[in-house]
C-alpha cells in the first residue's frame, strides 16, 4: 500500500515537472521575508536543541523576530533528561547509509527540512538570483519526501521484547501536538509543489499563501516546544476545594440576588395592579361560562381545578429542568416555564370543552338513525312531538337521551319548545341534529308529513355513514403517518438510550439538549396537526 501511494506521489510530482515551465516568480514581499527568515531562525533553533554533539546551549533570534530577538533562549531544563533519554532510544536502521538513527536524529531532521523549505522560499525573494521553476520544485519534492520518511518513522509503535514504545508520548506528551503540526506542514509543502502546475493566473497567489501557512505552522511548532504540555493528570481537588468564608459569601450574593429579585417583581406587580385587576375580572367572567358550559356537557367541574393543575405540571417540569441545568440559566428556565403555564393554562379548558362537545356529538350522531326511526314510529302512533321526545329519553341510552330528556323538562317547565330545541343544537356539535331540530320547527310552523321527513333524513343519516367510513378507510394512511411522526423520534431516542445511556442522558441534561428536545417536540405536534388536516375530510 505504502509504495503504491509512493508511486502514485512521484507520478504527479512528475506530471507537475513536466507541466511546470521555467520563469521568475516574485510574488513575496519584504514583509514576508521577514516572517520567513524568523521562522527559519526558530527551526535552527529547534535542531541545534536536538544537537547531542553541539555544545551551545543558549540561542538568540535575529532582530527579525522583533521583540523576541532580545531575549536569550535557553534549553528548557525538562529538556537536558527527555534529551538522552531520546538519544538512546534507536529508531530505524539504513542500509544504504549504513547508519542507525535515533529518535533525536529523527526530530533534528524533521527540523532540518522545514528550516531547508523555508530558507528556499526566502531565496526565491533575491532578485540577483533568477528563480527556474523546474529547479525550484524540485527542490520542494525533495524537502517533502524527506519531512514524509521523518515522520513515518516517527508515528510508528516499537515493540522491544514485552514492552511498546510509543514515540509520540515523548517530551512529556509535546510531541503528539508537534506530530501534528508537522503532518500539517507537510500537507503544505504539496500545495506548495501544486501550486507550479496552477493557471498562470493564480500561480504566485497559491505559492505565496501555501509558504505563509508553512511559516504560520512553523511558528506554532516553535511555540509548542517551549510551552507548557496538557497535563495528563487531572488537577488535584484541592484545587477546587472551597473555604467556608467562600461558601458563606456565596450564600450571600444569593441572598441578596433574591431580595433584588423579590423587590423588582413587587414594583413590577404594583405599576400593574390595574392590568392585573382587569385580568383577573376577565379571568372570572370566563370561569363562570367555562362552569356553564361544562354543566352543559354534563359535566360538574370546578374550573379553577383545570387552571391550577396545568400550573402545577408547568412548575414541575420547570423545577426539574432548572434543577438540571442549575445556576442562573436555571432560575430563568424555570421561571420561564411558569410563565409559558400561566399562558396555557388559560386555554386549556376551552380546548377541554371543545374536545368533549365534538367526542359528545360523535356519539349522539351514532343514535341519531334510532332516535328518529323511534320518533317515526311514535307520530304514525297519534303521539305528539313532546311524547316522541319522552319516549326517546326514557328507551335509549345516554347521551341522547340525557339530550332529549332536557328538552322535555325545560318544555315542561315553561320554555317555549323551540327554544328548548335550540339549546339542545347549542350543547351539542351534531350537523345532523341540527337538521332535524330545524326540520321540527319548519313543520310546527308551516305544517307538513314529519314522519316522511324523518324517513327522508334517516335515509341520509344511513348514507352519510357509509360514506364517512369510506373516508375513514381512504384517510387511513395519513392517520397511521401522524401515529408514526409523533412516536417514532420517542422509539428511536429511547433505542438510543438502551445502546448509549451516559451519553445520551448528559445530552438531554444539559441546556443544549434539552433546548433541542422542546424544539422537536413543538415541530413533531405542528407535523401531526399538519397531516390530521390533510386528512380531515368533512362530509
């Protein structure tokens, strides 16, 4: 693999040789020769480090480096042990050379070609020297597949007897990091050798930025050295451990963050006091034919029940998810969520309303066809409307004639029987109803066959029913797709979790994740609101 990829390089370092003519390139400044020579003057720097017969120990940069050249630069003391250690260690032997190269000669020579690839680029800038374009990739090839061989033998694992030897754990865990860089540099020394097969046009600019990047990494290289290396070790607790005069000052920049925060929601509250009174009175009247419209339904329920329990679930779910996230970010997120169930819960009970008058008028629908073949049956008898109504009431089940035998008592009370019909319509959400109570008063007003007309409308009742279940059985897919939008995301989430719980609860307990949880919840109940329209078809 390794000399198939050798082949492949040294076929398109060829085919740039052949595309590459001879020409005079002069694309970096003055500036950038100044740069370049600084970071030259930093890779022999380097390599005299990994000199073990050079016997200089302190080092100064040129004045091209600016502030930095006055200052003498001394082998780090970490260095002098890592440095015979290194020498010791023999890498590679090569037979052409008859030589054994340890790991210190491997770094100098690393060293040793970005200082040649740079000192190459700094001569391109002598304008007494006419630079051939043939010669000056050649040269780069070679600085390439030099720093290639340094570094192949760098990254590789020695096993000496039971023992392995990794090399990029020397000098104290630096040399990953500079392994790194260097692999980087290499990657731009081939776009250096690209850049002379480019359009004439983009030439100098792809020469000049791929020998500044060198440059740029060069310097990092430099600065990797000298710095100080990631501790491998996490810091002691002591560290962090904190005093309890630090504990009881927290506690009182908490306390004092309260009280501001209690004072500024009371003179908030006080400057709104009449907004708040009008909502409160509006909150009242709304309660009220909340009540009325639930004792219409049947149903005997204290408002307030429904208001203040969507608060409390908003304010659990508030207080978990402050707890989780903690700190300020959490207050806000719990205050936020009490906020949002302040806001729902004010319409959650006209949905609950609007979902029991339409779960309601469903089931009255299903009895209508009885109920009207009943009162049918009740008029060719010589019974009068008011007797069909009662004998509705009293031989069918709820709702219809819960229904029914409301419009009977209020009849009996004094209501005109009209306007006891017309209640009956407002209660229930039945279009069907609706038709047969109109029909009803059309004929107590005009007269005309009633029994005929209930015929006439169960016919209907019987085709409509046909035909909604047709409509069932067509919309059954976009049905099934809302079903699968709203639970597959769960199914695949609590999958995950099986296979990666600690990941995946430290995601869906941090703000990010969670964020993103609300976020997909909203758009998986937009989706499924969005197909239950495209299959709601009304007949």
């Amino acid at each position: 693999m390794k000399n198939s990829l050798f082949i492949k390089f040294m076929m398109a370092v060829l085919l740039v040789l052949t595309v590459a003519k001879p020409g005079v390139t002069r694309t970096l400044d003055t500036n950038d020769l100044r740069k370049i020579q600084c970071a030259q003057d930093k890779m022999r720097i380097l390599a005299g480090f990994f000199n073990i017969d050079s016997k200089e120990t302190n080092y100064t940069l040129t004045d091209l480096c600016g502030s930095a050249a006055s200052k003498p630069i001394t082998m780090p003391k970490w260095f002098s042990e890592e440095l015979a250690r290194m020498d010791k260690n023999k890498v590679v032997f090569v037979k052409t050379e008859n030589q054994t190269y340890s790991e210190v000669d491997l770094w100098r020579q690393a060293f040793s070609n970005v200082y040649l690839y740079l000192d190459r680029a700094a001569q391109s800038l002598d304008p007494n020297r006419p630079i051939v374009l043939e010669q000056l990739s050649r040269g780069y090839v070679g600085n390439r597949l030099n720093l290639m061989a340094t570094l192949d033998r760098l990254n590789k694992d020695l096993l000496r007897g039971n023992q392995l030897f990794v090399m990029k754990d020397s000098m104290d865990g630096r040399a990953r990091s500079m392994l790194s860089t260097l692999e980087l540099i290499n990657n731009e020394f081939f776009s250096t050798i690209e850049s002379f097969s480019s359009p004439v046009s983009q030439r100098d600019e792809k020469y000049r930025q791929s020998v500044m990047a060198v440059v740029v990494l060069a310097n990092h290289l430099y600065a990797q050295f000298m710095g100080s290396p990631i501790p491998a070790t996490p810091p002691s607790p002591e560290t962090y451990r904190t005093t309890r005069a630090d504990r009881v000052f927290s506690l009182m920049l908490i306390m004092i963050g309260a009280v501001l925060a209690g004072m500024f929601v009371y003179f908030l509250i006080n400057n709104k006091r009449e907004s708040i009174n009008r909502m409160m009175d509006d909150y009242r009247a709304r309660s009220a034919v909340w009540a009325e419209d639930f004792n219409r339904q049947f149903v005997t329920i204290d408002v307030k029940y429904i208001v203040l329990a969507t608060i409390g679930v908003f304010v659990i779910l508030g207080f978990m998810a402050g707890w989780m996230i903690g700190g300020f970010l959490g207050v806000f997120v719990f205050l936020a969520f009490v906020a949002m169930g302040g806001v729902v819960s004010i319409r959650v009970p006209s949905a609950i309303l609007d979902n029991l008058k339409k779960s309601r008028g469903v089931k009255v629908n299903k009895q209508l066809m009885d109920a009207l073949i009943l009162l049918s049956n009740s008029l060719r008898s010589g019974m009068d409307i008011v007797q069909g109504f009662e004998m509705v009431s009293k031989d069918l089940l709820p709702p219809i004639s819960d229904e029914f035998g409301l419009v009977v008592k209020n009849y009996q009370l004094g209501t005109p029987f009209e306007q006891a019909l017309d209640g009956m319509v407002a209660r229930v959400d039945s279009r069907m109803l609706a038709y047969i109570v109109k029909a009803i008063i059309i004929q107590r007003q005009v007269g005309g066959n009633l029994p005929v007309i209930f015929a006439r409308l169960v016919e209907n009742i019987r085709e409509e029913s046909k035909l909604e279940e047709k409509l069932q059985a067509l919309t059954a897919q976009q049905r099934i797709q809302s079903l699968v939008v709203s639970v597959m995301p769960f199914v695949m989430m609590m999958v995950m979790f099986l296979f990666n719980p600690s990941q995946m609860i430290a995601f869906y307990t941090s703000p990010i994740g969670m964020m993103l949880f609300l976020f997909c919840v909203v758009w998986i109940f937009i989706g499924m609101q969005v197909l239950q329209k495209m299959g709601d078809i009304k007949v």
